[in-house]
C-alpha cells in the first residue's frame, strides 16, 4: 500500500530551496538522487484508465521496475511491483500477484499493452522523521511526455514510510503553509494523458 501527497506544481528554485529546507523538516537520512524513465500503458480498450488504475514500466537509474497502482480509501493506493525488463513480462508476473484485485487480471493477462504518455525526471530524495510519520520527502524535476507534446514537472512529494496519516498531513501543512504550496490532486499519469486534450 502506497500513502503519499503531492505539491505543487512549484518553481525548480523554489523546489530546491523547499527540499533543502532541513530546519522545517530535519533529515533522517542521507539523500539519494534516482534518474527516472517511465512509460505508462493501457490495453486497447482502455481498461486501466478506466478503472483508474496505473499500469507503468520505470527505468529507476539500473533497474527496470513494472508496477500496477489502484486506488484504496482516503489517500491509500494499492501498489504492486516487481522487477521485469519489459512491459508484458511485468505485467505477467504482477497477474499472479494475490493481492491484484479481479478486474485487473484479464488486462494483464492480455498481453498487449499500448504506450500512452510517459515521464522523465530526477527525483532527489531523504528519509524524515516527524513525531508519529518516518516519510520520504521526494522533489521530482523533469518533464511529461505525450507523444510529441511534453510539459515541465515539478513537484514535491510526501510519501509515507511507517507511522500515522496525520502526522503525514501536517508535516505537508508545514510545507504549504511555509511556501503557499498547492496540493496536486493529479497523478503524473493523469496529467501527462491530458496534455493536448480539449477542455470543454
């Protein structure tokens, strides 16, 4: 299970001083810096955006990383992942996953699987500890991508290692509060699906 909240968009320089920023949110952990590649795909029916659900391939600097994302209550996704060096091979070995809920399994089993937007960037992260939440606090710098389309990302993220929810929330209401931050309700996937779509 995956509980994270994401802000911004937000300024490159603004972003940096943001995640630098270790006498809001004091560091419990050295930083790591991870160059990220991903595709997101869906079967030609369009089953996965249809359910709201994420099927993506990730280059997380070496490795080749497959995951399938669904969302659960409140902030709370189910998130599943296993190394695989393609697409069809991941999701193979995600169909056998007992947690994979039923609706998904058919689509993984399928077999074919159409690119329909991506993303890259840099993610710059550490390990923080608040009272009740160990976190990562993540700045994700790059683009979206859909076919010849691409926009500029942003973005700082939060994402819950153990402990509680609330703690989590406030550690983000510190963040926005400190920089007038917006909270982004948008999955990259989402936006980068809507780049080049018309706005009615």
């Amino acid at each position: 299970m995956e509980i994270e909240i994401k802000l911004g968009p937000v300024e490159p320089a603004l972003a940096a001083v943001i995640f630098d920023d270790i006498a809001l949110l004091p560091p419990a952990g050295e930083e790591e810096r991870i160059r990220m590649r991903t595709t997101y795909y869906d079967d030609p029916a369009g089953s996965f955006r249809a359910r709201k659900q994420t099927l993506r391939l990730r280059q997380e600097n070496d490795l080749s990383i497959c995951t399938f994302k669904t969302a659960l209550e409140g902030l709370a996704r189910l998130e599943l992942d296993c190394q695989a060096p393609d697409i069809v091979s991941g999701a193979a070995k995600l169909s056998a996953h007992p947690d994979l809920p039923e609706s998904a399994k058919n689509a993984l089993l399928g077999g074919v699987f159409l690119p329909r937007c991506g993303a890259q960037f840099l993610r710059r992260t550490r390990l923080c500890r608040v009272e009740g939440a160990t976190f990562h606090l993540c700045l994700d710098e790059g683009q979206l991508e859909k076919g010849d389309l691409t926009v500029p990302l942003c973005e700082i993220e939060l994402e819950l290692v153990e402990g509680d929810v609330d703690a989590l929330q406030r550690a983000a209401q510190l963040l926005m509060a400190a920089y007038k931050l917006p909270l982004c309700r948008k999955s990259k996937q989402q936006r980068a699906l809507e780049l080049g779509e018309v706005k009615v």
